[in-house]
C-alpha cells in the first residue's frame, strides 16, 4: 500500500501530489521532474505492468506524462521544478493502490 502527499514550493507556490510506497500489483511510482514543462510528474515502473511491458521496467525512454518531453529526471524529492526552491510536506496524506 502506497500513499500521496501534497507539496508545496515555499518559494513560488508551485503544488504537486507525491507518490510514494507500492501499490497492491506491485508497482511503484517514481516522480520524476521535467525540465521542458517545469513539473513533477508520475511514472509508474514495475509491479505486473512492467511484467507485461519490459518498456514500463525502468524510466529509460519514457516521458513526460504533462507535454510529452523526453527531458525527465527522477525527482530529488525537494527542489521546486519550477524556480529551484524548496518544496515542502504539506502534512496531508491519502491512500493509493
């Protein structure tokens, strides 16, 4: 069982749910930062998915999933994408499978 969490950049304001944990096929989300849009996004890697389609295995060759740009990186899980500062847990906490 997984969770999201919301962060919030200090900074400029900028808002995104986080995923973290497994979900019950035995996926993960990897958040991953996108240069060209200036988001955080999720890509789900593994679990039965990634059984089924080796594409889904690892983050090589995805994209983005907000504008489609190849230009993503896994998330450091606290830089803002969007003015570089600092992103913080905004306490709230809900349940993802």
């Amino acid at each position: 069982m997984g969770f999201i969490r919301k962060y919030k950049c200090v900074a400029c304001g900028y808002e995104a749910d986080i995923y973290e944990g497994k979900g019950f096929m035995g996926q993960t989300i990897e958040m991953v930062a996108c240069a060209d849009c200036h988001s955080v996004q999720p890509l789900v890697v593994g679990g039965v998915i990634g059984d089924a389609a080796p594409s889904f295995r690892t983050l090589v060759g995805r994209l983005c999933l907000n504008c489609g740009s190849e230009h993503i990186i896994k998330w450091d899980g606290h830089t803002c994408p969007r003015c570089k500062g600092s992103m913080e847990d905004m306490g709230s906490r809900e349940f993802w499978s």
